[in-house]
C-alpha cells in the first residue's frame, strides 16, 4: 500500500513550483488532490485557470484522482470553498498543505503599505483561513466521535525563521507562520491533528532571480538539489499517517538535506530579583549578548 493510500489532500498555490510537485507526489502515493490555485503572477497579479488544471490532468494520468479549485484562500469565504470542495467531492479531507504564496520584495525604507499588506494577506491571512475552517471540519468530526487522524503542513521559510535583506514583508509572514505552527499544533492535537511546517529551498520562479542559474552549455546534472521536487517526499511524509507523533516542528529541506529548525530559546541571563535601573542595564546588556549565539545567517547555520 502507498504511504498516502485514500487520503484526502489539499494543496494550495500547486499550479506551479513547490505546490505543483508536492501534489503529484501524494498522487503518487495514493492520495486524491484538490489541487488549488489561482494561478497569479509571482507578485499576485492576474488570474489563471490552466495551472490547476494542468497539475490536475498531470495526476489524472497518474491513475489517481484530482479536481482543480480557484478560490483565493486569503478571502475567508474563499478558503472555506476550498475546504468545501474537498468534502463535497471526495466525502472527507485528511490533509490542508498551505503553500500558497506571492513575493514583493522592497527595502523596508521603499516598501508601499499595499506591498506589505498583500505579502501578509496572502501568506499569514491565507494560512489562517484554510486552517481555521479545516480545523473546524475535524473538532466536529472529533466530536462526534469519529476517528480523525488528520494533518496540517504550512510552508514558513528561511527568510522568515532565520531573516533576508528586503524581504522584511515576506519574512514577517513566514514567521508568523512558524509561530502559528506551534500554537496551532498544541491547539489542535486533542482533536487528532498535527501541525508542522517546513522551510524549503529550492528553485521556481519565486526564487529564480535570488539563485545563479547553471553557466549555459554546462550540462545539466544527474540529480539537480534546486529541483523543487526534492521538497515533496518530506512534505508528503507529513501528510501521512506515519508522521502522528510528529507535531509543532518546523523542518528545514534543500535537496537531499533536512534538519528540525530549533526556535527560540531563552539565552544568557541575569536576575537582579528587583526592578532594574535603565543605567544599571548598560553594563549588564552588552554582557549578555556577548555571551549569547549569535543569530543564524540566512542558511540557518550560526554566524561565526
């Protein structure tokens, strides 16, 4: 039997890039897909049906089965379409995959409100809203004394856990999403769920200006580890009912690497057992940090 065997999937923003491949991997491994996307630009603009559809008729000729959803999961209404549609065509759902993005990268001193709010809507708010209403379907579920063996994986990244220079918009979102990760799996786990996340790397069009394309005329590796299909079979093993006891964690994947990002934690420390002095502190701070890891640069490795 496949890892996915007769799961219920939804997989937003999979018309292209990381969604795409993880939608055919948990084909592959037995699930049926509702394969959402709304098929913008990378920032957010236009709309376009044939993504979805073209994912979808790629599974189909898998053997497996899949509908195309176009709902914008920012709009709360819209998400809970989506979720909607999941049990309406395939009579459950086991499994919310939240990857649905859009980037408007800018320095902080450039950036319009409007690029900030919609980096925010669509990967903080849309996050949000799958979850929300999906979460919903399952504590019912729960309550109603069925058996739920459910799972939600959201897509943080490094720009958010460990920080990137003009992504300020992104990066907030994406670690509000790892906060919401771990809220949410503590939350959500006396109904049957887990929640977990992954930080990928990888090369799509969100990321193709940031990475230095292969020289021309040099031929392509066997085994490319930019290929966003190396972020699927850790993403569909979440989504499996293999991984219950794995749950609030967020995991980071590039090619054939994975490591468990470790948030924060509370470092050197000095307590005066009575309120500080402002004066007092310029002393005791820069002993502190001194003493302190030093933040990770962007590949989460600690700065030396």
């Amino acid at each position: 039997m496949s890892l996915c065997e007769g799961r219920v999937v939804i997989v937003t923003g999979a018309g292209r890039g990381i969604g795409r491949e993880e939608a055919l991997e948990f084909a592959r491994e037995g699930a049926r897909v509702v394969v959402n996307d709304v098929g913008v630009a990378r920032d957010g603009t236009g709309e376009d049906a044939t993504p979805a559809q073209e994912v979808v008729d790629e599974i189909k000729a898998l053997g497996a089965e899949a509908v195309a959803n176009y709902d914008d999961i920012s709009d709360f209404d819209g998400a809970k379409r989506l979720i909607g549609q999941a049990i309406e065509s395939f009579g459950t759902l086991d499994v919310v995959v939240n990857n649905a993005g859009i980037l408007r990268d800018r320095m902080v001193v450039n950036m319009s409100i409007d690029e900030w709010d919609a980096v925010i809507k669509v990967h903080l708010r849309g996050t949000f809203a799958t979850t929300h209403h999906a979460a919903n379907y399952w504590r019912d579920r729960s309550k109603a004394g069925d058996p739920v063996d459910a799972r939600i994986v959201n897509t943080s990244s490094s720009s958010g856990i460990y920080g990137n220079v003009g992504q300020s918009n992104y990066g907030a979102a994406k670690a509000g999403i790892a906060a919401f990760t771990v809220i949410t799996a503590m939350e959500l786990s006396r109904y049957g769920v887990t929640v977990n996340a992954i930080a990928p790397a990888a090369l799509t069009r969100m990321t193709e200006d940031l990475v230095r394309w292969q020289a021309d005329g040099e031929d392509a590796p066997a085994w490319d580890p930019r290929d966003p299909s190396n972020i699927a079979p850790l993403v569909v093993w979440l989504g499996s009912a293999a991984s219950r006891e794995i749950t609030g964690r967020v995991f980071n994947v590039r090619g054939g690497l994975v490591s468990v990002a470790e948030g924060w934690v509370a470092g050197p420390a000095e307590d005066k057992g009575a309120r500080w002095q402002p004066g007092e502190l310029g002393e005791v701070i820069p002993r502190l940090v001194a003493a302190a890891r030093p933040n990770s640069d962007t590949s989460g490795k600690p700065a030396s």
